[in-house]
C-alpha cells in the first residue's frame, strides 16, 4: 500500500493497482465536468506537427495491421467497429477509409468536428457509459471494440471489459490500449533514485494502474483470451540520461516528446508489418513501452 496525498495507492484484487477509496459515480461525473469537459479544445493540442501526425498515423496503422493479423478469416468488407471514447477520431478515420463501418461514441466531438468532420455522422456524443448501455439493449455487434486510454479513468474497469465483451461479434477483438505503469522501467527508475517519485500516480484523474500482467489478468476474468499484445515507444528511457530527465527537468519535455515520435515513427516506417509487430511485442513481453496495448478474443 502507498500514500498519494489524500489517495492511497493498493492492489486490486486482480492484480492490477488503483486508488482507495475510489470516488463515487457522482463525484467522479462531477470531477471530469469541471475539468474536461467543460474545456472541449483543453483536452486536446491546438496544433500537431508533421512529426506528431506521422507517428499517430503510423502508430493506428500498426494497430490495425495487429487486428488484420489476429481477426484472421473472421475479416470481411462488412466489419464493424465500435470506439468508446473516440477522442479526435483519428483510429475511427483510419478504418473507415478501410472500408469498415465505424461508430465512435465520446463526450464531445468538438474533436472530431475540428480533426475528421467527415465522422460526425458516425459519433454519439453523450455519456460513453451511458450510450454503452443503450447498445447493449439492441442486437448490435461489433467485429472489434476499441478502449484507447479508457480503463484508467473508470471506477470498474472489470464491469466495462465484461460489457464489452458481450458486444462483439463471434470471433470479434477486444482491443485495449492503457499507460504501462508500475513497469519493470518505472519501478526501477524510483529505486534507483533516478526519480524521486512515482509520477506516473495522478488520481483522481487515474484510478487505475495496469502493466501488461494485470491487464491480462482483469481480460481473462471477463472470460477473455490475449492473443496479442505490443507497446509503443518507451519514452521513459530518456530519464535514464540527466541531460533528457524531463521528471527533474520539465524544460526537457518537449525535445523528448519528439525524440520518442521521431524513434517510434522511423521502426513503424519499416514495410515489414510482421516485423515491427514482433519487435513491439517483444518490448511489451519486456515491460517496456509506455503504454500497452491488447488484442482479446472471447473463450466460447
């Protein structure tokens, strides 16, 4: 158990870490409206230089040549895709261009409006845990569901999978993406007092705390099966270097941020789609990268 200001830190009892007490829905509710949402263009940089969108693009890429691979002959020109919390809507663009049928729930679509106007259509603005409700009282399917950066910021991440998994199709992929953290990377960077705190802890803003292990355990007990996993870019590698330690320098940030898009961008440049993807789940195996993310099917 760790001490995070008025939180405590603790170990759920599937593994993965998160904050005690959790807050209730409403505080929660009431928390993101006063800082979030309230703010649509807050969350969200104003601009993105030519190597931000790069790495974005060839970063969805990866992760739709990894839902390609691990769908396998369940692919056809009929899927459907569902992503909660479709932010800007840059994944959903990426598969509609695919040819797949896309629908994005989120908050707002200010980002969508400003980034991919040509997806309004395809987005339901409301409250995602809501509007998930409402798809689960229909006979929709979807062949793959998306959660990027999601489960961190709800009160049952357990609840949320479980939900999601009962809406894909027969042979359809649940797909997660979340911060790799209390990561072989970080916890050696703390007990090597290469940082003086865990500054991946951000309550109330995250609850939950997964690395690759307890994420996979949380899928498997909402009867899931990994298939798959990869990372992106470990940017915390940079903190090993005092020249490029943006936790003790914040004025370093920046030139990191795009050392990591400009790293990340030229592996995934590679034509070699089953190459990069073995080299990205070899770092994820590893405990690497900074975030993770999981391609699960359900067990029949």
């Amino acid at each position: 158990m760790e001490n995070h200001s008025e939180y405590q830190i603790i170990k759920d009892h599937l593994g993965y870490m998160r904050v005690d007490p959790l807050p209730s829905e409403k505080e929660l509710e009431n928390y993101y409206a006063n800082s979030y949402y309230q703010n649509p263009h807050g969350t969200y940089q104003a601009t993105y230089s030519e190597i931000e969108s790069t790495q974005r693009k060839l970063r969805i890429e990866l992760i739709y040549q990894a839902v390609i691979y691990n769908l396998k002959s369940d692919t056809n020109n009929q899927n459907k895709i569902l992503d909660l919390g479709c932010g800007e809507g840059f994944l959903l663009s990426h598969f509609k261009d695919a040819g797949w049928k896309v629908l994005g729930l989120d908050f707002s679509d200010e980002g969508v409006r400003k980034q991919n106007p040509k997806l309004v259509k395809d987005i339901v603005k409301g409250n995602v845990y809501k509007e998930l409700e409402v798809l689960l009282k229909t006979d929709e399917n979807y062949d793959v569901i998306y959660l990027g950066n999601i489960l961190e910021h709800v009160i049952d991440p357990l609840a949320l999978v479980t939900k999601c998994a009962d809406l894909l199709s027969a042979g359809g992929l649940l797909v997660i993406t979340v911060p790799n953290d209390f990561s072989i990377l970080q916890n050696s960077l703390v007990t090597s007092n290469i940082v003086e705190r865990k500054y991946w802890i951000c309550p109330p803003d995250h609850l939950n705390y997964f690395n690759l292990e307890s994420l996979v355990k949380l899928q498997v007990a909402s009867n899931l099966k990994v298939l798959d996993s990869i990372c992106d870019f470990p940017i915390e590698w940079f903190l090993m270097n005092n020249h490029s330690n943006y936790i003790n320098d914040p004025t370093v940030g920046k030139s990191a941020h795009l050392a990591r898009a400009r790293l990340d961008s030229l592996i995934n440049s590679n034509r070699d789609s089953e190459m990069k993807l073995n080299f990205w789940r070899s770092m994820a195996a590893l405990g690497f990268g900074r975030t993770i993310t999981t391609f699960s099917k359900r067990i029949s």
